[in-house]
C-alpha cells in the first residue's frame, strides 16, 4: 500500500462565471454571432415549461446547453465547434485582481519559510456550469490546476464502429459530452479531495479512509456566486471547508441573492467579486489561506494526519 498523502494542499474552489469573469462566458458567443442574450436566456428559462406541456422533463440546470445546441442545428450559430468556442474564451474578461490574486497565493505560501518546509501548496480550481473549450481558452486557464465543466461533442460512434464502421463528424458541436450542474459539482469536489484528479486510478466512488484523502475538506476554500453552487456550499460547511460568496458591482441583484445565501447560513461571508489588494475579497480569502495553512503547518508538526475542523472566517 503506497504511504498516506502528506495532505499539504490547501485548494481554492472557484466557480466561474461572474466569479473568476465578469459576467457570463456566454456573452462573448452570442456577442461574436449577433444574438440577443436577453432573448436566449428567456427562451431558456421557459424550456422546463415547454417541455412539461409535452409531458417531457428537461434539467433546469442544463437546459441552456440543449437551447445552445438547437441554434446551432438551426444555423443562428453555424459553424460552431470547439476550436471556435476556446477562441472566443480568449475574449473574456477576467474579474478585477484576477489572475493576479491566484499567483498571490501561491506565493504568499511558497516565500513562507515555515510553510514551504512543511511542503505545504497552494492550487486552484475551477468548477462550472459553463463550457470547458471557453475556459480551457480564457486568460486565466494558466493559472488553474483542474478545470470541470460541460463538454461538447462534435464526432459521434456511429453503431459498429467498434468493427470499422467510420465515426462521424460534423465540424460543429452536435451533442452534450460531460455534463456539469450543480449536484456534479459536489463530485468535483470529492474528486479533489480523494485526488482521483491527479490518479485516475482511485475509484471516486469507492471508500476511502480520511487519512488517506490528498485534500482534507477543511482545507478547501470554496468561492462561488449561485444558487447552482448550494449543494456545493452545503458539503463544505458540514465539513468543515470555508464557503464565500460574490456578487457583482452590476447589476444590484446579484448582492440581493449573496445576501439571501448570507442570511440563509449557507456561506459563511460574501464580499463584491473583486479581487485587488485591499478588497474585502482579497482580505477574507488571504484571511482564511493563512489560518488554512497555519492548522495545517501546526497539524504537521504534530504528526497529525490532516488538519482540524475550525469554523469560517470572519
């Protein structure tokens, strides 16, 4: 049995879209092909009771990518492939301080003395309902360690080709490949915390004692702007993980639903989703990072196997 994983890690979780970016990745898409975003996400926000009138149910969580799909196969986004969706990834806009924050902590860590000696890291994540070729493409990619989010296909394996039948492809996104909503961020996380992200050979289904788990929840930070991301939120309170919230500058909603999750206990601080020095984001995350990494230094030099569960930041 290989020895237990050292579990120095501590991970920052972050969702994407109007978290890491401003606004939605998909603003750049229909920006590039002429469509109203007001008009597609109406349309998606109908799609459940469309399909419930036809006695059909769709995921609210993932009817855009459905909706996505039929403008292509209509010709309002012709030519659609991957290729296409990393290039307009390179458009986003990432939200103030960012990627300069994620570099930030990885330094704040590694120029600690204490800390670099008990071999303790800083890594980034990105767990997202939105597509993974606009990520993959996007300024911040670099600077991620794992990416999850919803994939898109363009081949399909037409029967029998498993005996030479040829697969077919079309040139442009036809089908849904990996779906990501917000229970699936829930396996996201335990991906991480099992490290079957870094060893596909653990089975994230199967047990897995505590001891021998790469990241201990209690040392993963979680950021976040929705209501998609509750379940997530939900797993990292009861387990002792740090929960944040963002909201926007613009528009004035989106404080609103932070608020809501606020009140409701299901993040433990919220902040505007900027990042810049000085912030009252940068100063609550940089906050947690060090008490993350200062219960587990202590942990180390105890010879514990992980590090303690201690309530959120303030």
């Amino acid at each position: 049995m290989p020895p237990p994983p050292l579990q120095t890690v501590i991970a920052f979780i972050w969702d994407f879209d109007s978290t890491l970016i401003v606004g939605n990745q998909q603003d750049a898409l229909f920006e590039h092909y002429g469509v109203d975003p007001q008009t597609f996400w109406a349309e998606v926000e109908a799609l459940p009771a469309f399909h419930r009138e036809r006695g059909e149910i769709i995921s609210r969580d993932t009817a855009y990518l459905v909706h996505l799909l039929t403008y292509v196969e209509a010709g309002v986004l012709p030519g659609l492939d991957n290729a296409r969706l990393r290039e307009l990834g390179g458009r986003l806009c990432p939200s103030p301080g960012i990627p300069e924050f994620l570099a930030y902590t990885r330094r704040r860590v590694a120029e600690n003395p204490a800390l670099a000696s008990a071999g303790i890291v800083v890594e980034h994540y990105a767990v997202s309902t939105g597509l993974l070729p606009m990520i993959e493409g996007s300024p911040i990619a670099p600077y991620l360690d794992g990416i999850w989010a919803n994939t898109l296909l363009e081949h399909t394996a037409l029967p029998g080709y498993l005996h030479g039948a040829a697969a077919w492809g079309s040139r442009r996104i036809t089908r849904q490949g990996l779906v990501v909503d917000g229970t699936t961020k829930t396996r996201a996380i335990f991906e991480i915390n099992k490290g079957t992200n870094r060893d596909p050979a653990i089975d994230v289904n199967a047990p897995l004692p505590e001891e021998q788990r790469r990241v201990p929840f209690s040392q993963m930070i979680y950021v976040a702007d929705g209501f998609s991301d509750v379940p997530a939120f939900a797993l990292l309170n009861d387990r002792g993980g740090r929960t944040f919230g963002v909201y926007p500058a613009a528009p004035a909603g989106g404080r609103s639903r932070a608020e809501d999750l606020h009140e409701q206990g299901r993040i433990q601080g919220m902040a505007e989703a900027d990042f810049r020095p000085g912030t009252a984001a940068y100063r609550w995350l940089v906050e947690c990072l060090d008490g993350v990494a200062g219960e587990v230094l202590a942990a180390r030099r105890r010879g514990a196997p992980e590090a303690p569960r201690s309530p959120g930041c303030s």
